[in-house]
C-alpha cells in the first residue's frame, strides 16, 4: 500500500534509511530540513501487508528520488509520478530507478549514469601535508568562487552568496590549498545532514595539477567529516578521478541514475 508519510512516521522511516545513509543522502538532508509537508516537498511510503514501511519516494521540487533496500511496489511508485504533470526528473539507485522507469507513462528525455561512491572509515586516509589545507570562513568563499570559475569543466551555477548561505545553514563546507596567497586546489561538501555528507568541487587549476593538492584537500575534508561519525559519498563519472577517490577510501557502491523527462509542463 502506497501512502503519503508524515511526521508520525518518522522514526519508521529513518528505520529504513538511516542504515543506508550514503545511499540516501538526499532524502535524509530533505527531511531533517524540511519535514514531511512542504508546498516544494512531500514524500510517499510503500507499506507491507504487515505496516511494515520498505520503501520511500521523496519529491522535492520536480524530482523524485526513490528508496527501496528490497521488494518494493515500483508499479505504483511510477503511477505516483506519473500523475505529477510538473515533474522533471527521477534520480536515485540504479536498481531502484530502473524498476520504476518503465511504468513512468511520460518519455525520457535524457539519460546519464554515474558511479556512486561511499567513504566511511579514516583507515585509508594518509594525513601527510595536511598543514597546507585550509578550512574556508565565509570570506575566502569570494575566492574560492573566482577558483571555481576558472576550471574550465566545472557549471559554477552557485553564487557567492548561495556558497555562503549554505555554510552558515551546516550544509557545506570548503577546504582549500594557496599557492601565492591564491586558491589553487579546494575540495567541498554539499547537503551535509546529521548521517552523511556528500562531496562536490574538487578541483585544481590546469598549472597546478599533478602535485597532489586535490588529493590533499579531499583527505582533509574527509578527515574531519568522518571524525564526526559522518558517512562521505560522491559522484564521479571519470574513471581517473574513481582511481583518486578509491585511494582515498572510497568504494563503489551502485550506480546512480539521473533521468529527465519530457512532461505537460503544467502546474498541479
């Protein structure tokens, strides 16, 4: 049975997502952020027979991104969606997303795939340079935007003032290596919550590169999020950036989807 959770469910739903929290960092953030019943977020659970909860679909905005560690009801996940003429996109697990894919009644637009990562343990991490790391305060955050729009493959969407906003809330913080009282290398978390964090933004300058420095700055980051009883994860779709990140500590967990939809485009 398929229902819209609330906040008397909570406890049963972080049950059934706190064990896999890499694998459900962004519903976890959702939550402890926003609730059950926001006008931009909502959230379904597929129940048993017995009232046991083994499923979760979270909409936030016009995504979804379903959970399910086992047997679930996809079929009416997909019919949730569905009804949704507004949705843009389902993002989640590979074995998760493409169960629900095929009952989806609007097309794909587009389809990537990456490689989803988790680190949750310091015995790979090699502490050495770590002196050289910084951690940015709100100001060097000026900085580190210049930094980011200078690496030619990076969207430097974010403004200096959304990187700020999302410091002071908890949910991001920034580690950085200067050369020449400059930026060169920075490493990042984005939607931190109280089980997970993920990693985003690492980066070198092209003339910098091949010293190790992003290297550096990600152990240093996870380091000290790991010494919070946090788990780290993160995308990579490059299989020489994987090999960094794997000597690091991380290991693969499951591919991750992100599909987008063509839709009515009308509100609800």
């Amino acid at each position: 049975m398929i229902r819209r959770l609330t906040e008397e469910d909570h406890f049963q739903c972080l049950s059934l997502l706190t064990p896999h929290a890499a694998e459900n960092l962004f519903i976890l953030g959702d939550i402890e952020a926003y609730g059950y019943d926001q006008p931009f977020q909502k959230l379904w659970g597929d129940f048993s027979e017995d009232g046991t909860l083994r499923a979760v679909l979270l909409k936030y905005e016009r995504n979804y991104i379903p959970y399910a560690p086992a047997e679930f009801d996809a079929e009416g996940f997909a019919k949730v969606i569905s009804n949704d003429t507004n949705f843009l996109m389902v993002s989640g697990l590979k074995r998760v997303t493409n169960q629900i894919q095929p009952h989806i009644t609007h097309p794909p637009r587009s389809i990537r795939e990456l490689f989803y990562a988790k680190c949750e343990s310091l015995d790979e991490l090699s502490l050495k340079n770590m002196e050289d790391v910084k951690k940015a305060n709100l100001v060097d955050l000026d900085k580190i935007h210049i930094l980011h729009n200078n690496i030619d493959e990076f969207d430097a969407t974010e403004t200096v003032e959304e990187k700020q906003r999302n410091q002071e809330k908890g949910v991001s913080r920034t580690y950085f290596i200067e050369v020449d009282g400059r930026p060169v290398s920075a490493a990042s978390t984005a939607a931190e919550n109280s089980q997970s964090a993920m990693v985003v933004g690492v980066c070198t300058l092209p003339d910098y590169k091949r010293k190790g420095y992003a290297t550096t700055c990600t152990t240093k980051l996870c380091f000290d999020v790991l010494q919070e009883g946090k788990v780290l994860c993160l995308f990579y779709d490059n299989p020489e950036a994987g090999t960094i990140y794997k000597r690091i500590g991380f290991q693969d967990i499951e591919k991750w989807m992100m599909v987008n939809f063509e839709t009515e485009m009308t509100s609800i």
